[in-house]
C-alpha cells in the first residue's frame, strides 16, 4: 500500500521528484522480482526485467521534465525511504510466493501507480507536466494489460 499524499501541499517541482523516486524504486522492485523468478519461472524474469527497464525510462522522462522545468532547485523530498506508491505488497504472500503471486503483485503495484498519476494531475497547472503524468498513468494502464497477458501464459 502507498504513503498517502496531499498533493496540495505539494508543488510540481515535488510532485515531479517523488514521481521519480517512484519509478526508480518501481525499478528495483522488478529487478528483485525477476531474480526471484531466475530459477522458477526464466521467461517471467525476462519479463521483469523488460518491466524494469520501462520504469528507468519513466525515471528518466521525469528527471528531464524536471531538469527543463526548475533547473538546479534543490529537491524539497529526498530519496531516502520507500514510497510505496508501485510497491508490491510482499506480505501477501508470505515466505512461498508463485509465479502467479509475483505477477499479482506487480498487478497491484501497478494499478496504485496509476491511481497516484490520475490523483496528481489535479494539482499541477503546466500543460506539459500534466501531459506527462498523463502518458504515465496510461503506461500504467498498458502495464497492467501486460500483466494480464503474462499472467495468462500462467
């Protein structure tokens, strides 16, 4: 489950880090989900990784956006816990996960991302951040139709 934000204390210069920090962790969670799978299930690792690159092109999306918008601002938030907005929920599964469970788990992670981006286009005013968080929340969108399709395979 994620940290809940009020996105109105928040500028677009936050909103734009923790959007990053989000698609980085979202990246290692991928990473870790696929050496998880290295031994039981190959073809999903490949998987995972192919997620985790995505979420590093989304990291970096942001860090340019951000770059172009404000410069060398210094952040407001640092990286230095889990934000837990693409988080899987590891505790619902316990010690015995499945190939199935840790693509359900990517499911969730992903849909809690895309309820994060829908939530902070309400407070930005930049055409084009809002442009952006949008084309993310519907690559969150694909990104569960991915899953769905994987999960199948299952």
């Amino acid at each position: 489950m994620g940290l809940e934000f009020d996105f109105s204390k928040l500028n677009a210069m936050d909103i734009l880090d923790i959007a990053g920090y989000v698609e980085r962790e979202a990246e290692a969670n991928y990473e870790e989900l696929g050496v998880w799978c290295r031994t039981t299930a190959p073809g999903v690792e490949a998987f995972f990784k192919r997620m985790a690159g995505w979420e590093a092109r989304h990291g970096d999306q942001l860090n340019e956006r951000r770059k172009k918008l404000f410069g060398d601002t210094p952040v407001r938030f640092t990286d230095s816990g889990e934000w837990q907005i693409e988080t899987p929920d590891y505790d619902k599964v316990g010690d015995k996960m499945s190939v199935m469970d840790a693509l359900n788990l990517a499911l969730e992670a992903e849909k809690t991302a895309e309820r994060y981006y829908a939530a902070a286009v309400d407070y930005l005013s930049d055409p084009e951040t809002i442009a952006m968080l949008d084309e993310l929340r519907e690559a969150e969108v694909h990104h569960q139709e991915m899953l769905k399709v994987e999960m199948a395979k299952h």
